[in-house]
C-alpha cells in the first residue's frame, strides 16, 4: 500500500472545511497552502485576484514588535512601484486594510486591478489613510506588478551601488539593456554592491548579472524536470542557453529551440570581460529575496565571486507554471527543480549570507540602512 505523506493528509482533512462554504473557499486554500509551506504554488480566481504585497504593491513586510504588539512593518518598498507611488516609504507600519486590522501572522493581500485604503503609522506616530491603487497585471496567469527593476547610483569612495527589484521579462532582454545602461553609468566605481533584498525573482534576466560577476563562460546551475531526473541525466549534455539576445526577433528562435520537449536547461554566463570591479562586489539578500535572485546569490558564493550580506533568502528556487483548472481558477504548480552546478538544491533552506544582519525596526523607523552601511563597509575592506 503506498504510503500518505503528511501533506496529503492534512489537505485530506481539511477538505470538507475548505468545501463547507463556497464563500470562503479561495482563502482557505490558500490558507492550505501557508500551511504545507509549498514553493511557487498559488491558486485564484481570474476574477478576484488576491495577491501578497511584493507582488501586488511591490513592497514587503516585516514581522516586529512595537509597543508590546506584532505588527507589519514595510521594508523593502520599491521605486516606481504601486506602494511607493502612494507614499508608503520603509518604517511605515500597515496597521489595517480596507479597515480590517492586520497583524502577523496573517498576511496582507490585496486586490489586482483594484483600489484598498490602508491605514499607515508613520514613524513619526502620525496615522494615515492612503489609497492604495493596484494596475490591472500585463498576465492574467501570472498576477505581478513591476517596479522599477533596475536602479543605480555612484556611493562615496568609487563605490557602485546597483539596485534590482526584479527580473522582468521571460527572456529579460528589455532588463538586460537595462542592467548595461547601469553598469556603463559607474564606469568610474572600482567596487560594487548590488542589492537584492526583496526581488521577487522573474525570468532569465539574471544571466545577464551573474555575467558581469565573471569575465569567464561559467555554468551556472541547471533547471531539472521530475521526467529527466527519473529518466537520468548529464548535467553536461543538457541543452544550454549561455546568452540574452540583443533584440526579440530572436524570440521566435529560441521558442522553438527551448520550447520544444523536455524543459531541463543548463546555465552559462556570457563572458562579457573584465570589470574594475571583479572581486570587490558585495551582494545584499534578505529573506524576500526569492528564486532568480537566489540563483544570482547562489552563483556568486559557489564561485567566490562576491561577499553575500544580510539575512537568510527563502529557499524559493522552483520553476512554476500555471494551469487552467476550470471555473475561472488558475493553479499555479512547480514544474521543475533548480540546482546549483555543484548539484546543490537551495529549496526550502535558502542561501546563508557571509555576514549577517538584520534590519529591525528601530533602525527602518529611524531611515537607517544598517545592511547597506555594513554591505560599503565590507566592500572598502574588499
């Protein structure tokens, strides 16, 4: 008799609940889902998108105490996103929603294509109401509002300060030229820290990073489907994608080089020369850094190729996709396993930073980078 895992019957037994009120059904699946603790795994109604905050108003949220009492503190809140544009800025606390209290551990959500007042403490203990006022995503299938992905700015001392917030894009080419625009901007900065806390991870875009950490062809890791790992495999003679094309009309080209059969990829880095930075670069994660950005971080500290500073990433390195399953209801399911070159799965237990440090909320209320502040430190010593 095969054996039941304890996913299984925890799922099992809460069907009946989850059936009981159709009313409540979405948000008791979901609450399923917290509870199996499930990688890159989501389910929603096409016509009622409830979304967490990084993805819906590309701002995250820390668990703190204040005064005595958990509360949900923004902290990563990134330019040109919907959070930002309605003035929330880090240290603000999220005391409601729709005025609904919130407090963890329940998560704030919000709705795509759709207006919520949340009720804001400022670090100044001035409380506000702001309307938050979510676009309408590119994908039906894949809900996410983009920021600003790519951001830069020259610190004291030559230092480079490169800030990511996501890898837009599947291929990321538009993201690529992007990142290149960055990085000819601090042409004259001999070291570099790029920040990576709260990126929500994104398409392939990251190749092109994780390039400019190398002047060599590396491999990267690999992307592995349930069927080729059964089936067996090399992970030198799986098919490699080694570079982001300067313009789509390759797209048509690589839909049907990479589209076709079995999905497992090998990663190479392009080998884009020599950088006045290489071997002083110090990367920022913290625990909302999450799949691409996991696999930038995962790179660099596997090839000493950057000092990784922060906090714990999540261990969310899964490929997802997503399913119709009738309705009006799109299943988003994991496809495919990431590994490291070394054969290293990160899933679950996320990348441990060289030096560690956390942002509290003392120092988000005071507007002190303490991350940043150590991440220059570091990178001056380098």
């Amino acid at each position: 008799m095969p054996s039941i895992s304890v996913g299984e019957r925890r799922a099992a037994q809460r069907a009946q609940e989850i059936l009981r009120d159709p009313e409540q059904f979405e948000k008791r699946v979901h609450s399923l889902l917290a509870e199996l603790h499930t990688s890159h795994t989501g389910f929603f109604h096409m016509s009622n998108r409830l979304v967490p905050a990084p993805l819906a108003i590309n701002a995250t949220l820390k668990s703190c105490p204040v005064a005595g009492e958990l509360n949900w503190v923004f902290q990563d809140v990134h330019e040109g996103g919907v959070a930002h544009a309605a003035g929330i800025r880090p240290g603000d606390l999220l005391v409601a929603v729709d005025d609904k209290r919130l407090v963890p551990p329940t998560v704030p959500v919000f709705r795509m294509s759709g207006s919520s007042t949340a009720s804001v403490q400022r670090p100044s203990g001035v409380a506000n109401r702001v309307r938050i006022d979510v676009p309408k995503p590119k994908s039906s299938r894949h809900p996410v509002n983009v920021p600003r992905a790519v951001a830069h700015l020259s610190l004291p001392s030559q230092v480079g300060y490169l800030k990511i917030n996501m890898f837009p894009g599947v291929i990321g080419i538009d993201f690529a030229k992007e990142v290149e625009a960055a990085i000819a901007g601090l042409s004259m900065c001999d070291r570099l820290v790029i920040d990576l806390r709260g990126n929500t991870g994104g398409g392939i875009g990251g190749l092109r990073v994780m390039s400019y950490l190398t002047p060599d062809k590396l491999p990267i890791g690999f992307s592995l489907t349930r069927r080729r790992a059964q089936s067996g495999y090399k992970r030198e003679e799986l098919r490699r994608f080694g570079r982001i094309p300067s313009t789509k009309a390759a797209l048509p080209w690589l839909i049907v080089k990479y589209g076709m059969g079995d999905k497992s990829i090998c990663l190479y880095t392009e080998g884009l020369g020599s950088q006045k930075f290489h071997g002083k670069v110090v990367l920022l994660v913290n625990e909302h850094s999450v799949s691409a950005a996991e696999m930038l971080a995962a790179f660099a500290a596997e090839n000493n190729l950057a000092k990784i500073v922060g906090t714990k990433t999540a261990g969310r390195l899964l490929s997802g996709s997503a399913f119709r399953v009738g309705h009006g209801y799109i299943l988003v399911l994991p496809t495919a396993a990431y590994l490291t070159w070394s054969g290293r799965s990160l899933e679950g237990t996320g990348i441990t930073p060289d030096v560690e440090i956390d942002a509290t909320y003392e120092s988000l209320r005071a507007g002190e980078d303490v991350q940043l502040q150590k991440a220059t430190e570091i990178v001056m010593q380098m």
